[in-house]
C-alpha cells in the first residue's frame, strides 16, 4: 500500500475541503430542519467538477481516479452529508454505470450535463418488497418488441424528485429470476412516471428521497443498459463501487464529528480546566482518532484497488462495514464531549450522529456487506 499523494490528488482535496469550508457551514442547519434541498450548492459543486469526478473528459467528467474521489467525499461529508450523498449518486452510480456499460450514444446524451451539474441521476433498485433482497424486483420491463412497458413502484430513491435521469432496474422475463432483469434509463417527463410523496427522514435530511411510480410506461429498446438480462449484474456491479463513495462519507461524518469535539474539548472548562485536560475525554479523542485513521486506510485501499483494476468487491464492502460502524460511534462519542450542547442543533454534532446512521443501511446494510466479504472469503 502507498498512500503517497500525487499532487493533483491534494489539490483535489484542499479545493474540496476549500468549498465545503466556505460554502456549505452557511446554511447547513436550516436546510437539515426544513428538508431543503442543497440546489446552489449542487450547481456549485458541478461547476468546480464534483459531480463527475471519474468520468473521462471527452463527457465532460474531471478523469480523476477514485482515490481522489475519496478525498473529495470525506471534505465534503465533513460539512454537509445531504451534498456528499446527491454526488456520491451521481458520481458512482449513475455517471460511472452509464460510462462503463452505456452505449456511445447514452453517454454522449446523459454524461455532459450530468458531470456539469446541469442535471443529476438517479438509481432505482429498492423497492417496496426488494431491499436487501435485490433479485426479488417486482417492477416489470415488458418486452413489446421496440420497447418495454415499465410498471411498477420504487421506494427509497435519492434525487428522487431532483433527478433528471433515473436508472431503473426491472423485471423482464421472471422465469430467468435475476437473468431476467433488465437496467433502463427513464427520463423525468415519460408519461406514466410519478414521483411520489417525499420521505421525512432521520438524517441527511437535505437530500430528497421518494418513492417512484411506473405506470405503462413506455421506454425504447435503446434505453436498455448492456445487453438483454444485464440488469442485476449491473445493478451489482455499480454497487460495488458505490460502497467506495458511501464508505468515504462515513469516514467524513465521523471525521467532521471528530474535529468538531477536539476544538471544543480546548475550549471547555469543567473542574477548573479545559475538558480535554481529563483524561476521560483524552481517551475519548484517541480512540476516536484511530478508528478513524483505521476507516480511511480502508477507504484508500478500495479506491486504489478500484484504480488499480483489482477486484474490489471486498475491499469495499469493508470500507463501507468498518467506516459506518465508525461514523455511529464516533458521532456518538462527539456528541457526549459536547455534554448538554451536542443534543442541541447550533453545535452540529448531533446532526452528524442522525447522519451517520443511514451509512449502515443504504447500498446494502452492514449485514449485506458481511455477506458480501465472506462470500469473497469463501470463493
Ligand atoms: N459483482 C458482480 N456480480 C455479482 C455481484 C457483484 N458484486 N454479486 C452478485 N453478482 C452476480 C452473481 O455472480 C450472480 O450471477 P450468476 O447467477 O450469473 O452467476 C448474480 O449476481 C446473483 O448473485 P447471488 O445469487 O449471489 O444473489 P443473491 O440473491 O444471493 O444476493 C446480494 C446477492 C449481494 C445479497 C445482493 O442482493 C445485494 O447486494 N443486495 C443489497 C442491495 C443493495 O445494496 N441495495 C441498495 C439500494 S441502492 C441505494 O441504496 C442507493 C442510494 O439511494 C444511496
């Protein structure tokens, strides 16, 4: 392992850590308690390349490599979680699905304006009975010859009603179970598609969730992505990278968690010192500063495995298992340094320790991610 940075690699992260810093503090509050969704800082993000971080630059995409996408998703989750889930999305599924499987033609029609930020995508697997259990979509893509009739609901879909491009997987010949499924792009207007009532959530409140509602809706051949029956491996496939970008914003919940409680352990006094001077919250701030160089070692290993062109089914999905137990403890920890101020809003740990909870859940629960990683072991 060599986790020597190049230096377009640290200029990636100090302009991150340049934007988070100056543009989303501002606000960031709010648009937690209000469900706003984060639009001038997506339009932002957009314009400084974030949001199509990996994609090759004749689409528009910055070229980067994942490493550099980890360093973004950490200094962008140590500020606002809501933003780094919308990029994380659209970064990882939705632009890196459509550049390694999509035809010529739906790269050049969807990726410009995805990587710029001028739309954004969403990706659409969860359903009302189809969680973990993936092959069980009960969304069907009908094959009437030139096109398919989609029908069926979602649950669950980040960008839901923000995105422009959704891509959807369904069900096309059940007989063939998972062989069967299908990955098809569906643009926002398509008669038939409803997007539904929006989730009130616990965390990353910011970013929009719904439900999505598929009703004879009629989507050309051409939409398909890869071949006939690709779909789940698709889906499986963009999942596996997925878990690099989630993992990366666990590791930036707990960091930001993490900064926020050491300033202010120097800061408050209780039994006539600064609260760090205590060895109780000394010890606190250690083990919070090691899980969390531990969480990023992984990180930085599946995004250099990714880079490297080494299966990184493993690597992620233990990246994203150890980071997300981390985001929950560390969150925790930081909100019990702060005492009575971190259950209050102003002292934004507490919105972390809300935020960090969802890191274990989508994009495959941490159970999912151990059934991932023994399968790996067991091969
Ligand atoms: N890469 C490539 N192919 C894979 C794969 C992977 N990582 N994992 C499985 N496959 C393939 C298998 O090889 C198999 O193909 P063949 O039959 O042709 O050999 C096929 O997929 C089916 O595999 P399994 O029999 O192993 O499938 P399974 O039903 O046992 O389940 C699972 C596998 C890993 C549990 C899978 O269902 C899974 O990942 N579930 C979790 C789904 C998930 O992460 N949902 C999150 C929703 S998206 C989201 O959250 C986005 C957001 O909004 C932020």
């Amino acid at each position: 392992m060599d986790f020597q940075f190049t230096e377009e690699q640290l200029a990636v992260q100090a302009a991150a850590r340049d934007f988070a810093q100056s543009e989303l503090w501002a606000g960031v509050i709010e648009r937690d308690e209000h469900q706003k969704f984060p639009a001038e800082q997506i339009k932002k993000m957009g314009e400084l390349g974030f949001m199509g971080m990996m994609v090759s630059p004749e689409y528009g995409g910055g070229g980067m490599d994942t490493v550099s996408y980890v360093l973004a998703m950490e200094e962008i989750s140590k500020v606002d979680a809501s933003c780094s889930v919308i990029m994380s999305v659209n970064n990882s599924l939705v632009c890196w699905g459509l550049e390694k499987y999509g035809t010529e033609e739906q790269k050049q029609k969807y990726l410009p304006r995805l990587t710029s930020g001028e739309i954004i995508g969403a990706f659409c697997l969860s359903e009302p009975e189809a969680g973990s259990d993936a092959t069980m979509q009960r969304t069907t893509a009908e094959d009437m010859g030139d096109h398919y009739l989609l029908n069926g609901t979602k649950n669950w879909i980040t960008n839901g009603s923000t995105a422009s491009v959704y891509l959807v997987i369904a069900q096309t010949n059940p007989e063939l179970k998972h062989r069967g499924i299908n990955a098809l792009i569906i643009e926002k207007d398509t008669p038939g598609f409803v997007v539904g009532l929006k989730e009130n959530k616990l965390g990353i409140r910011g970013s929009d969730t719904h439900s999505l509602m598929f009703t004879d809706v009629k989507v050309p051949k051409e939409n398909r992505i890869g071949e006939d029956g690709f779909g789940f491996k698709f889906a499986m496939h963009v999942l596996a990278g997925g878990r690099i970008g989630i993992a990366a914003q666990a590791l930036g919940i707990a960091s930001g968690a993490f900064e926020l409680a050491l300033k202010y352990s120097k800061e408050r006094k209780a039994f006539g010192v600064e609260i760090a001077k205590h060895q109780a919250i000394q010890f606190k701030l250690a083990d919070m500063a090691t899980d969390i160089d531990a969480a990023r070692l992984l990180c930085l290993q599946a995004a250099q495995d990714k880079d490297n062109h080494v299966d990184y089914t493993k690597s992620g999905a233990m990246a994203k298992l150890f980071a997300s137990k981390v985001a929950m403890d560390t969150t925790a920890e930081a909100v019990q340094v702060h005492g009575g101020y971190g259950f209050v809003k102003e002292f934004h740990v507490e919105r972390f320790y809300r935020d960090a909870k969802i890191t274990q859940i989508y994009e495959g629960t941490s159970e999912i991610q151990k059934i991932v990683i023994s399968r790996e072991l067991l091969k």
